[in-house]
C-alpha cells in the first residue's frame, strides 16, 4: 500500500521479506531525522572538527573576524548537520534495502534540475574561488557544505515529507522561541548565552557587544534572542517557521475533537512565535512577514476571486475532509486578529522602543549601524569590480574588508546575501544562487489555482525569507542559515507540484 503524502513505495507482495521490512523501517527512520534536523534548526552551538585545527590557521592580521565566528578558526558542525546527515544516510540505505528486494517504488529522483544545478554549481564556483582567497580551506569547507545540502535536497525530495512531518518541529520552534524570547525580554538578559552557545557570560543591554534598541532618552533595551546567535537570526527562522505552521493550521479539518485540540495546540505555538517575532526587533523579518502576507493575500484573493464562479473541488483540508472557504477565511480571520492583537499590546507596552525601531531614530547607535552597511555595500562594489569572475574566495569577504581602509574595522560581511554571493564567488555564482527561488516562486504563481495548502505555507516563507536576504547575510554566510534557505526552496519545489497528494485550495 502507498503512503499517502509521505515515502512512495509499495512492497513487492503481502510476504515481504526482513529486508524489506527493514527498507521500510530506514525509510521511517530517515523522516525521523529529518524532522529532528528541522527542530535543530532553533541550536547553534558549533562543534568543532578539533584534529582539523592544525591547518586551520590564520595571522593575527585577521583577529577581528577569527574573534567572533567559529568558521574563521576550525573547520566546524552544527548539530543540524549531523541530523541532516543521519537523514541521507538512511535514506540511501533504504533505497538499497528496497533494491535487493525489488520493491516497486517510485524512481530515485535528481531533480528538480533547476534546483539541484545551481546548488551544484555554486559549491564548483566556491571551489574555485579558493584559488583567490585569503583562507583558501574556508571557501573550500563552503564548497563541501554545499555539496552536503544538494545530497540532503536530493533526500528530501524522495522523502517526500508531509506537511505535518515540517510543521510539527516548527511548531515546538516557535513555542521554544517565544517563551524565551518573553523571559530574555523581562529580565534584560540572553539567560542562556552560555549554555547554548558556549559564551563567556550572558549579554545584557548594558554591553556594547549587545544587539538593542536604543530609546529617545538613551535607554538600552534589549532585543531577544531566542536560542540563536543574534536577534536577526531568530527573526528569519521566524520567517520561516511561522507561515508553514499557519498552514498547517490553516488545513486542518472541521468538527473534530482531534483536529480541534491540534488547533489549540498550533495557535498557541503561532502566538509565541509572533510574540517572539515582535520582541526581536527584527526589521528585516518584519518587512519579511509583510510582503509575505500580501503574497498569501494575493494568492487567496485570486482564488476566491475563481471559486464564486466554480463549485469548489477541495480546500485547505486533505481530500477526504471537507473544509469549507467560509471556514478558511474564519481562521484567516482568527490569525489576522492573532496578530493585531500582540502587536497592539506590544506597541502599548514598548511603544517607544518601536517607534524608535521603525522610525530610523537619530542615535548614534542607528546611524552608525545604518553607515556601516552603506560602507559594505559600497566596498562590495569595488572588491566585486576587482574580482568579477571568480570572487574574492567563499566566506572570504570579511578577511578581504580588514585590508581595505574603510572597513578596516567592520569585518563582516555586507548584509545582502546575492551581493555578498557575487563578491565572493563572482558574477555565476549570484545567478546560480537567485535562479532557484525565481523558478520555484514562478512556478507557484503559474499553479495558484492548483496549489497544495503546503506549498502556499512553503512559498510565503520563501517570500518572506527572499526579502530578509536583500537586508542581512546569515542565510549565506552562517552553514546553518544556509541550510534554512535551501530547505524552504526545497519545500517550495516539492509541495507546488501538481503531482502533489495534498488537496488543493479553492
């Protein structure tokens, strides 16, 4: 029997032998791990290669940058890349287990080609810009990290995991990330820095490393964390988490105790991850979420707009529910008020700090963080005219910046992920990186009609996260914001196909 939704395969007859039984226990196992990927995707405490470190050396030329990340002093882990590991290696054990037994299945699948080419060509692009690189070995680890998440993409695709299999981690995510965030916010304080990350001492507003918003009168008011690096960051796993959940939600049947209790549940989750979403001060992630919303909005809206004049096939329910557009657009309407009101109370609560957040305010904090990404952006241009080909060298841009007078003291990368892409591996390597969330959005716009209630969730976090690539670099820079990128472009390609067993929204 087909699973639905999930693995595609059936076994060859009711006698299935213990490898085969074992094909279909590896498959099970290989979900498994992916959904623990996905929930790991909330911890970044790196694990370094430490019998790599030897050969990982750079001159305290450097020390501003080797300072403050992990990737510029050791070739380094995370623990989602062990889990997204686990997850193709069980996978592929499954394909040969199925093989020995000829299972019918459906066939291994490579593609989609314009996803799996760009990443493949990317990582050969960081390869050879190693030959232009201050640190050649870095752009090299890129290199390999690339080819990594092309098996990992390749492992999702013949998964083929539900809905349910992304958003059920990315529900607990957001759960995690509000309720910390909420804690870091009245007491001032990261409270887990150490613990979660390996620092030194927890960050208060009070120190000039922190991440804050600064009010009229000069208070420091700390932004949260979450259980990430930076508020940034937690913004776009944000961005991510919180549409795929919302149509998870969204697509959930009627009258049923189940499915209400589920409800709850995934409310409650999308109330802490706005919360969170709000106390990060992420403006990127915010403008991220709008933009995202007026796509969802707009995709609905033509929808709708089709259904008054046809009878309606199915909606955001699986095929066998029936999940009216009246009831749709009532939860819509729940979310929308959802929302409204935390942001209402927030403002009510920290108006000034958001008036302060949104209105660009002239303290000497915003100016000078607003000048330094003028700064990077204009010595992008000039180490990207110097090196349009091949780039500086992958991840090498922040080692290049400290040569250049007027970033000598900025040592980071500039915040817009296609430009810091061409700057570092060259012209190709940009188009190779923009073409894969063109295709997949263009595609989802020519199935509008014919749209799986995930891949409606998929594309608006893609949307939102598109946008927080245009204003920050961690989905190129940082190995795990690499994986968040690729994994939503992933699902956009996987859950828009028309061949898709989740029902379609009308």
């Amino acid at each position: 029997m087909a699973a639905r939704g999930i693995l595609t395969w059936r076994q060859a007859g009711t006698g299935a032998n213990l490898i085969g039984r074992l094909a279909l226990g590896l498959e099970r196992l290989a979900l498994a791990a992916f959904i623990i990927t996905i929930l790991l995707l909330g911890y970044w405490r790196a694990i370094p290669l430490s019998w790599f470190s030897q050969s990982w050396a750079v001159s305290s030329q450097y020390q501003l940058v080797t300072l403050f990340n992990p990737q510029y002093r050791a070739i380094i882990l995370y623990p989602s890349d062990i889990a997204a590991a686990v997850t193709i290696t069980l996978c592929l054990l499954g394909r040969i287990a199925a093989s020995i037994t000829r299972q019918e299945r459906a066939p291994l699948r490579f593609g989609p080609l314009y996803l799996m080419l760009p990443v493949i060509g990317m990582a050969a692009l960081s390869a050879l810009s190693a030959t232009q690189a201050v640190l050649p070995i870095l752009s090299l680890e890129i290199a390999l990290h690339l080819l990594f998440l092309a098996a990992l993409v390749i492992a999702i695709i013949n998964l083929r995991p539900p809905l349910w299999a992304v958003a059920a981690p990315l529900a607990l995510l957001l759960a995690i990330e509000g309720l910390l965030s909420l804690l870091q916010t009245l007491a001032q304080s990261t409270l887990l820095g150490p613990l979660l990350f390996n620092w030194s001492h927890n960050i208060t507003a009070a120190q000039p490393e922190a991440s804050i918003v600064q009010l009229p009168d000069g208070t420091r008011w700390l932004r949260a964390y979450g259980s990430l690096p930076h508020p940034n960051i937690l913004g776009g796993l944000l961005c991510l988490a919180i549409p795929v959940v919302a149509g998870s939600y969204l697509r959930l049947p009627r009258r049923s105790l189940a499915a209400g209790w589920r409800a709850w549940l995934l409310l409650i989750s999308l109330g802490l991850g706005l919360l969170a979403l709000l106390l990060s001060f992420s403006r990127a992630a915010w403008l991220g979420v709008f933009i995202a919303a007026l796509w969802a909005g707009l995709l609905l809206w033509q929808r709708r707009r089709v259904a008054r004049h046809q009878p309606p096939v199915s909606s955001f329910a699986p095929q066998n529910t029936s999940l009216h557009l009246s009831e749709a657009a009532r939860r819509l309407a729940f979310l929308c008020l959802l929302g409204a009101g935390l942001l209402v109370s927030l403002v009510a609560t920290l108006g000034p700090a958001i008036q302060s957040r949104l209105l660009l305010s002239n303290s000497t904090l915003e100016q000078r963080s607003l000048s330094e990404r003028a700064i990077l952006l204009e010595a992008g241009a000039t180490f990207f005219t110097q090196h349009p080909w091949l780039g500086v060298g992958a991840g090498n841009m922040p080692l290049v910046e400290l040569s250049y007078p007027p970033t000598r003291n900025i040592g980071e990368s500039t915040h817009n992920v296609p430009i810091a892409i061409a700057v570092e591996t060259g012209l190709f390597g940009m188009l190779l990186w923009l073409l894969p969330p063109i295709v997949t959005l263009w595609y989802t716009w020519e199935r509008r009609f014919a749209l799986s209630a995930a891949g409606l969730a998929a594309s608006v976090a893609l949307i939102a996260l598109s946008i927080v690539a245009q204003l920050d670099h961690y989905l190129w820079t940082q190995p795990t914001g690499s994986l968040i990128w690729w994994l939503a472009v992933t699902l956009v390609a996987l859950w828009s196909e028309r061949s898709s067993n989740e029902a379609t929204i009308h």
